[in-house]
C-alpha cells in the first residue's frame, strides 16, 4: 500500500483529526481496570490474572513498535493505521470469544498479544507524518495526536461501565461489551484510515520551512548514538516518575490522609485519579506546544527539574497539606503526558525526519522499561514499609526519594544531549532519491 499523497490545495489541518482517531481509540488501554472486577468474578481470576491481558499489551505496544517502526516509515501512515486497525479491533473479537467461551487463554492472545501489537503500531503511525506537515510546529502536531492515547480512558472507562451495567456483568455481558468495542474502534479508526495523507513536496505549508532543512539520520544510524541513549534514559527516568504516582493513585492518597482529621473517601480517591488523567492528557498537547517555543531540551529541564522538586513537596510536606499533594501530583502527571508529547519532536530536532517514526518505535522501549519499573518501586517498597508496621505517608516516603534520584540522573542524561556528528548523517543523493520514490509519478 503506497502512502496516499495529498491533492494539490489540501489542508495539513486534516491530519491532525486523522492521526487523533487512531490514538482516541487505542488510549481505551488505560482503562482496562474497567474490566478487571467482573473478570475475576466471572471467569474466578486472580488479580493477577485479570491485569495479565494489560500487561502483556503494554509489552507487545514497546515490542511492535520497536520492530515495526521501519515497516511504517517504509508503507506510509495508511498501511500502518490499516495494521493497527485490524490488531486492535480483532483482538477485541478474539477476547469477545473468549469471554462467550469462557477460555481465558483466548482473552490474553486478543487484547494482550494480538490488541497490544495493535496499540504499538498505532501509537508511531502518525508521528513521522505529523512532523513533516507540521516542520514548523512539530510539538503542537505530535502533542495533538499523543493527547488522544492519554485522553482515551475518558471516553472509554464510562462508556465501558456502562454498557457492563447494561449487558450484565457475567461472562456474557463481558463478550458483548468486547464485540461492541471491537466493531466501534474499527468504524472510528476508519475515519484516520481514510483521511490520512502525506504531503506532496518537502514545504507543505508555504509560511513552514522544508521538511527536509537540516540533518537527517537513518534509524540505523541513530540508535549508534549517543544521543539516541540519553533521550532514552531521559523518557524512561520522566515516565518512571509520573507512572509510580498513576498506577497507584487512589491507594496513595488514601494512605497518605489516613491518619488525619480529613480522610480521603473512595470517591474522592476516584475523583482525584480522574484529575490525575485530565492533568496527563493536557501535559501532552500544553507542554508540547510550549516547547516549540523554548525549545526541547529546555522543557525536559522542566520536567525533571519541576518533577524532582514537587517529588520532595510531596514526601516532606505532602500529608500536611491536602491542596499541595493534589496539585504537586497534577504536575508530576502533566509532565509525564508532556513528556510522551515531546519527544518525537526532540528526535526531529536531533535526526531529522528521515526515518522518525522508525527511532520513536525504538525510544518506546524506554516506556516499556518504565512501565515495570515505577509500579515495581512504588508497591515493592510500600509493601516492606507496611510489613514493617509503618503506615500512612511514611510507606512512600523512601519511594519518593527513589523518584527524585531517577530524575535527576534523567537531568543529567538531558544535560549531555549534544548535535550528532556528520559522520551519523545520511548523504544528501540517497535522502533525495527517498524522497522522489515517496511521490506521485505525475508530480
């Protein structure tokens, strides 16, 4: 399937849109929780059993996009949102069958191996696309379409709660869920399919510069780098940080007013995790933009410099005042989705747009890293500090250090980032030649 160029006239404004439809539906991932009480009860799982489908779709979105992320610069944005159309959808269908039939097994191949190969091939397919429609503005762009995964959860965790309510929540009520999901993801995610483009020469808007100014680096080439590693040490050390407070929001504020005279109820535990998605979800499109106004490197000082000091607000302060948690932890989580935003425009900065979304797969194995390593921190230490007969804000309090010490190293790793040498850059003859083969014949 050849990259659809777009007509003569045609508005970069529609990519965006496109580019979002694909995201708004695979960030449904974040509220896989929906689905973990009437599992276990369904089907008698354990807790560890229901979060396996998550885990291993978390796994397969770093795995896919890590070694598909050629295969989507190479086919263009359409093949790649065709691909990740047919994984996510399909492995609602295959989990669907699993819950009619009641095979567990079934439900871990389709939303975990099947729907997790889906999300990583749809999370990079509209990156390098983006970047070279918007060369003048490439963190608004990627910041627009990324704030869709962070934003899912919004729509599809109520959504999902209800029609549970509605289908029933056995093992019946479950499939139907599934398929509806499945089939609805698969008409949305069309939408991208069909109004995707790519531009049709290296200046797609006539106030932008070409898409094609200053160095450009293969895939190949770049993980060789020493930039290629700091960036990734700086995105595994800021989604480490913002994860450990996410994956256990409720219980932690919870905990950390247990012993004072205003307690936090369940549903002020909710609401403070739904406060917790907003933050990440606007992080990502706020802090993206405002980056290409000082520049990439200085908002990963925010980051983890900000991000390291509302870390020690928290754990020298944090139960003595609730406004001051709520709000350092609405931070910490903005620049987490700010930082997921970012940086495919950082990787633009360094590499060029040559082969983008192919080093963006690769960096999202840092995200994978991380996203065993926060929670890991976090429940591993609080369950030491309770065995230990502590209670309340002392169970995160060595946790929080830990986070504090991670950032800083990802300051440290951001501080060395330098240009990449001439020797990594691609001649000029080869990138032209990749270029033309990318246009129309009549062109």
């Amino acid at each position: 399937m050849s990259p659809p160029v777009a007509p003569p006239g045609w508005s970069r404004w529609l990519v965006p849109p496109a580019a979002l439809s694909v995201h708004l539906s695979i960030g449904q991932a974040y509220a896989w929780s929906v689905f973990k009480p009437p599992l276990e009860s369904a089907l008698g799982l354990s807790g560890t059993q229901s979060a396996l489908p998550f885990q291993l779709a978390i796994v397969m979105l770093g795995l896919s996009a890590a070694f598909g992320g050629t295969l989507v610069e190479r086919n263009g944005p359409r093949w790649a949102m065709t691909v990740a159309l047919v994984c996510f959808s399909s492995g609602f269908l295959i989990s669907a069958l699993g819950a009619a039939t009641e095979q567990y097994w079934l439900i871990v191949l389709g939303y975990g191996f099947v729907g997790g190969t889906g999300l990583g091939i749809g999370y990079i397919s509209p990156v390098s696309t983006l970047i070279k429609w918007f060369p003048d503005r490439p963190g608004m762009a990627t910041g627009i379409a990324i704030m869709g995964f962070g934003g899912g959860a919004l729509i599809a965790s109520p959504w999902s709660a209800q029609m549970l309510k509605s289908f029933g929540s056995d093992s019946s009520g479950i499939a139907v869920a599934f398929l509806v999901h499945g089939l609805t993801y698969a008409v949305f995610m069309t939408l991208g399919v069909l109004l995707v483009r790519v531009p049709r020469g290296e200046k797609p808007s006539p106030s932008a510069p070409s898409a094609l100014d200053g160095v450009q680096v293969s895939a190949r080439n770049a993980v060789r780098t020493p930039q290629f590693w700091c960036l990734w040490v700086v995105l595994c050390m800021n989604v480490t940080a913002g994860i450990g407070i996410l994956e256990k929001a409720a219980p932690m504020i919870t905990d950390f007013f247990a012993d004072t005279s205003t307690p936090v109820t369940a549903s002020a535990a909710a609401g403070f995790v739904a406060l917790l998605s907003a933050a990440n979800m606007a992080g990502r499109i706020g802090w993206s933009s405002t980056s290409d106004l000082i520049g990439r490197k200085n908002i990963y000082r925010v980051y983890l410099g900000v991000g390291a000091l509302m870390y020690a607000l928290i754990a020298w302060l944090g139960d003595s005042s609730k406004p001051l948690f709520i709000l350092s932890a609405l931070v910490i989580l903005s620049f987490y989705g700010g930082g997921f935003a970012t940086v495919p425009a950082y990787l633009k900065d360094l590499f060029g747009t040559y082969q983008v979304g192919a080093i963006h797969g690769r960096l999202l194995t840092a995200w994978s890293t991380a996203g065993v390593l926060g929670p890991l921190i976090v429940n591993r230490i609080a369950d030491h500090q309770e065995a230990a007969g502590r209670h309340g804000s002392s169970l995160y309090g060595m946790s929080f250090l830990i986070m504090i010490g991670l950032l800083a190293v990802g300051f440290v790793a951001n501080e060395l980032v330098r240009p990449v040498d001439a020797r990594h850059h691609i001649p000029a003859p080869r990138e032209a030649a990749d270029v033309a083969r990318q246009q129309p014949e009549s062109a």
